[in-house]
C-alpha cells in the first residue's frame, strides 16, 4: 500500500497524466480520479465557455470535494493541469511530469488541436507553468518533478514511486529553456501572436 493518502499527479496536457495515474492507482491498490471528470460529472464549475471550449471551475466547491475524497481513504491519486486550485493541505505530494516540449508539440497536434491551442500548451511547458503554480500553492516540501520523456509509463511510475517513498529532493525544476532553440519559442511566439481566424 502506498505511503500516502492523496496524490496528485499534475501536468501540460499530453504529459501523460491519466495513463500514468491509472497505473499508479493500480500498482498501490488505489483509487483514480480525473478531476476533469469529476467536475463535470459532478457540477463543480460555474459555467461553460464555449469560446474556450471548457468549464470554468467553481474552486472552492472543487477543492472542498477533493478534500471530502482525500479524507475518506488511503491512495487517492488525482490527475490534472491545474493542482493550485485544491487544498495544500489535504493534499500529501504533487508530481508534476514533464515532457520535452519538442515531443509534446507532435502529441498534441496528433490531438487534432488547433495550432494557438498547441502553442499555448507548448509555451506553458517550455515555461514551467504548472510546476509553478504547483510549487507556489504547495511549498517545495510537497512538489516532485518527474521528467517523462523517452519513458514508458511503468518506468514513469516506477521513478515516480521511488522518490514519493525515497522522500528524494523536491522538484529539480526541469530548464527547457536551456533545451529547445531559440527559433523553436519563437515559432510558438508567432502563433500566439496571430489573428484568431475569423
């Protein structure tokens, strides 16, 4: 059984995030939940914004509910892109994965996504957006940074295991800014400044 009651694995989408929860949850006896899902299934946002396709969360009932979930057993592991919204202290550890923003841009134009969808994405990984956020609502103490490129998902959630249980050193804070070329940001940068097409 694993060492925690509530884990969240958080990431850019297209990280790996719920292939590798799934398999946490079913490596420690646990239990999965896409917080995604979980808000739309049960009414935890405001509204529907269908200029950005999405929910706009209601975060106080999204992090109230999370911590009912937390509080009611052991092994919960959460997935999602926005873990500043639940609350640090129901929470036992944030991981974060992190994928080479080179191969995260085919995995999400695989999607289907529209090129500013993609860029927003990309540039919010080559940013470190979501370990930022992470880190600031969390504290270093409880944020750990996988980097998943190259790997399959065993071997994510086998590095991942290791330092959740090895108490290993918080995030190594992953620099793509120091991997990818400069003409790669600026090609994001030129699609982020382009007109919305009409």
């Amino acid at each position: 059984m694993s060492g925690f009651k509530c884990l969240v694995v958080a990431g850019t989408p297209g990280v790996g995030k719920s292939t590798v929860s799934r398999l946490l949850a079913e490596r420690i006896g646990g239990t999965y939940v896409d917080l995604s899902e979980l808000v739309v299934r049960e009414g935890l946002y405001n509204y529907y914004d269908p200029e950005t396709n999405s929910y706009v969360i209601s975060e106080e009932r999204v992090s109230a509910r999370v911590r009912e979930l937390c509080e009611s057993g052991r092994g919960i592991v959460i997935s999602t892109h926005y873990p500043e919204v639940l609350d640090s202290e129901a929470v036992d550890v944030v991981v974060v994965l992190r994928l080479d923003p080179r191969e995260l841009i085919a995995r999400l134009r695989s999607r289907g996504w529209s090129d500013k969808k993609v860029a927003e994405n990309v540039m919010a990984e080559v940013l470190s957006v979501v370990l930022s956020n992470a880190v600031a609502r969390f504290g270093t103490g409880k944020v750990v940074e996988v980097d998943v490129t190259g790997k399959t998902p065993d071997e994510v959630v086998d590095e991942l295991l290791h330092k959740v249980r090895g108490g290993a050193t918080p995030a190594g804070y992953i620099d793509w800014l120091g991997v990818v070329e400069p003409g790669f940001i600026e090609e994001l940068e030129r699609v982020l400044e382009r007109e919305p097409e009409a």
